[in-house]
C-alpha cells in the first residue's frame, strides 16, 4: 500500500497553489461539513483521541490546548483562533511549503480550530517575506467567504467566524505564542508571564489558541477521516505524518511528508540521498537550530516527539539540519548563536546579556583567541538559559546547540583554543 | 501583619507586598533593576531572583 500523505498528496507538482475547486473535489471543506453536524466539544474529543501534538516545535497535544478555553454562555467574548505562520526557525521551511500550495487546507483547519473552541474571529499571524503565501492566503480567504465557509451562519449553520491575515513586522520573537500576541496587539514582541494561559487570557485579554501551520493542516483530515485514520498513519505512538526537512550538504536538500516516527538514517540516506561525495556525516539538528545535536550513534532513532526526546534532543520542526566533516562545528555554534543573540527580545538578562556574552566567546574561540577557561564559562553561561530562568523558549533553545556542542565536538574546541586557530581555516 | 528574618533580625512586613517591595520599604540596600513600584513586579532582569524552599527544614535548594 503507498503511503498516505494526506497533507501534501494533493499539491500541484508545478508551483502552483490548489484552488478552491480542486481542493474541493479532493475532499476538501468535507471535514468542516462533517464537523458542523458535532458540538464543539466532539470535535475537541476527536482531536483529543487522534494524539495530534503541535508541529510547531514544543509538541503540546492539541486537542488538550483546546480544552483550556472557557466554553459556553458564561465564557468572555470574543474569542480568537491564531494561526502561526511565523516561521523563522533555522533551517526551517515546511509551513511555507503548505500555504505557498494548499492555503485552503490551513484555513479549513483554521475554521474548525475556532468551531471547535466557539470562536468568533480568527487571525493568520505570517512571516513578513513569506510574499507568495500572503497572496495566496488572501485569495483564499476571499473565495473561502464567497462560497460560505466564512462569515456568518457558515454553511447554513448558527456558527459565525471572521478571518483576518495579518502580515508580521518581522522578527524570531513574534513566533513566540505570547510575543505574538503582543505584536498582534500592535506593541513589541515580548514575552507575557504565564500563568495566565492564553486559552484563557491570551490576545487583548480574551481566550485564545494559537496553533502552528502544519498543526492545523492537520485538522480537516482528522474530522474527514477520523481520529483512527489518523493515529494509523504513523510508525510509532505519536500519530500523524510529519513534514521532514534535510539541509547542509546532502545530495538532494528538501521535504517529504512521511510517516511520524520514520528514522533519522531513512530520511537522510533514503530521501536526502546520502552525503554529498567527498564529505561525511557528523551530526544533525533534528529539529531546526534550537534542539541539540545527533550523532552518527543515533541515526537509528525514530524522528517522533518521544523518540527524540530519549536521545536527548527535540523533535522541534522536524527540518533538519546536517554537519558534515568539512564544516566547523564551532563556526556553526557561533553562527546559531549569532541568531539568537540578535533575535532576543531584550526582555530577560540572561538571554539579552548572556547570549551576546557567549557570541563573543564563541567567536573568539574560532578566531584562534580562545583561553583555557573558555568553554567552562560557556557551560556555566548555558545553565541560566535553562527553562525557568527566562520568561520564554528562546534563551532554552539557544542554549541546545551550545551545549550539545560541547558535548559531542568538545575535542574541536579544545583544538582551537589549543592550536590558537580554527583548522578548517587554511 | 508578617514578619521576615533578616540576617536574623526580625521586622514587619506586609504579606501583600511582594519580597523585594517589603525589603526597600524596610529600608534595606538590595540590588534591583526592572522592578518600579509602579509598574510592579516585572520579574524579568533576574537581579532580585531567590530561592525558595519548601520548609524549614528544606534543605535542597529550590526552583
């Protein structure tokens, strides 16, 4: 039996997005059809039993994320769906894939989300250079309101729900659930103290879900074909495909909508392609530049949220990111913590302050200026990006690859405080 | 009303106010940064960040 790719079996091969009719035809608005003739708390349950976790990095299970919100007569008005298409993790590229060809799967799985919580207005939070998806997402929220899925008494039914695509200012923060609200409210993108949740008190201080992209492509399969289907499609406990993402030197860098829990060594040999000739593997980034490094020991291990985890990694986008042998692991530690140096939002010490503070030792390191002592500051930095320190998951994040790094390529930076050069310089 | 120790000196203090509020109010020199008394507890330059434990008798040192 070919595997099922429900979110990506029905792009066009050319470039070109799936219209309404298409999309229609193809099964598509039959999982809203289906779940108008539901309460709102069915189609919680549904998603619930289908162990749909967010795509977007952290992995929450989804239909608990619903539960939170307060439901029925009593519960504050109005209250918000977000869609997050911030994307600007690192080496990540896989909701842009689903909005650039299939942007009315997202807001059908985006019309279920506020149905499911009884929302009454829904926001598509996107990257500011995501450009093609804008245009494509605005042309079909358009249709999506001509033909009646949008608006008031959707489909002839009571419910009622309004879309708006909002284009991000820019900026890694934004991506950050309550950064997000934030900037959607109009003020700067800094975290918010939690509790309280945003289920409860989230944009302008009303109930909100925000869920990632991917996630929500998710949802119009699950209510078209049930939560049983959906759990059957993955390898292992946690249900669903997954978009995976190969970049760095690979023969063939790209995505592929495969079964949860296919492994690292399939996905890099089998649909990467293997290295490139002349190079050889190191390590990976399973999840984008915020999880820790993978070795050749864990090749074997099953690309799941669990799996990852027992490794000691994340899954985090599923896209990932490939050292090989001719690169310096310490020059791409650096680099990352260039990113997320500049991406802190200003808010928490530790991550203002100490990231840059690692950079700088980083930088020295691979400039051949690194002292003894170094890389126990490092160490010694990275515990205070630990979680708790800081209000959210940037600072956490940042420190992954720092001190994976450390770990697994410790011999290279002792090499360049030692040699007092970076030997992949010539 | 509650009482705090500090440095085993014993003082009055307001169980609404927060720690470093009551602290400043007692006329105590500790090192902060973010926080204003108008703006209330902003919790995010970690300068005034403690420990807490559990009891007495805690002697692992809390999150």
């Amino acid at each position: 039996m070919p595997t099922e790719k429900p979110l990506t079996q029905n792009i066009p091969a050319g470039g070109e997005a799936l219209s309404l009719q298409g999309y229609e035809r193809l099964g598509g608005y039959q999982g809203l059809r289906r779940a108008l003739q539901m309460t709102p708390k069915q189609v919680q349950e549904e998603v619930k039993t289908s162990g749909l976790r967010g795509r977007g990095g952290a992995g929450f299970p989804t239909g608990m994320k619903w539960s939170f919100t307060p439901m029925g007569a009593d519960a504050p008005r109005p209250k918000y769906v977000v869609a997050n298409a911030d994307e600007m993790e690192p080496g990540t590229f896989k909701d842009r894939y689903l909005m650039e060809g299939n942007p009315h799967q997202l807001i059908e799985g985006l019309i279920l989300a506020g149905f499911a919580i009884e929302a009454d207005v829904a926001f598509i939070f996107i990257r500011g250079e995501y450009k093609l998806s804008q245009e494509r997402l605005a042309r079909a929220i358009t249709e999506a309101y001509s033909v009646g899925y949008l608006g008031r008494n959707i489909l002839s039914s009571d419910y009622a729900l309004e879309m708006y695509l909002h284009v991000s200012a820019g900026r890694y923060m934004c991506g950050e659930e309550t950064g997000l609200l934030n900037a959607l409210e109009g003020k700067r993108a800094n975290p918010r103290a939690k509790p309280p949740f945003p289920q409860v008190s989230g944009l302008w201080g009303k109930p909100t879900i925000v869920n990632n992209v991917e996630t929500l492509s998710n949802v119009p399969h699950i209510l078209e074909k049930g939560a049983k289907w959906f759990q059957g499609l993955s390898l292992t406990k946690d249900a669903g495909t997954k978009l995976y993402g190969a970049s760095g030197k690979v023969k063939r860098p790209g995505l592929w909508e495969l079964p949860m829990g296919t492994t690292i060594r399939e996905i890099l040999e089998e649909h990467a392609g293997g290295m490139r000739d002349g190079v050889r593997f190191r390590g990976v980034l399973p999840g984008g530049a915020s999880t820790d490094f993978l070795v050749e020991e864990h090749l074997d291990v099953a690309m799941d949220y669990t799996s990852v985890e027992k490794a000691g990694s994340r899954l985090g986008t599923g896209t990932m990111i490939v050292l090989d042998d001719q690169t310096c692991p310490v020059g791409i530690t650096a680099n990352l913590t260039h990113f997320f140096a500049q991406e802190s939002c200003g808010w928490c010490t530790p991550c203002w302050s100490g990231l840059k503070w690692a950079t700088k030792i980083l930088d020295a390191i691979e400039d051949g200026q690194g002292r003894p002592g170094d890389l126990d500051k490092l160490s010694y930095l990275s515990k205070f990006w630990s979680p708790g320190h800081t209000f959210c998951a940037l600072a956490p994040g940042a420190a992954e690859p720092v001190q994976s790094a450390l770990k697994f390529f410790r011999d290279d930076f002792e090499r360049h405080i030692h040699e007092k050069r970076c030997s992949w310089r010539s | 009303m509650g009482t705090i120790y500090i440095d085993g000196k014993a003082s009055g203090a307001d169980p609404k106010q927060n720690l470093l509020h009551a602290c400043l109010s007692l006329g105590l020199n500790l090192p902060y940064f973010c926080w204003h008394p108008a703006m209330g507890s902003v919790g995010a330059c970690r300068q005034c960040a403690v420990k807490q434990f559990k009891d007495a008798q805690d002697t692992r040192a809390g999150s």
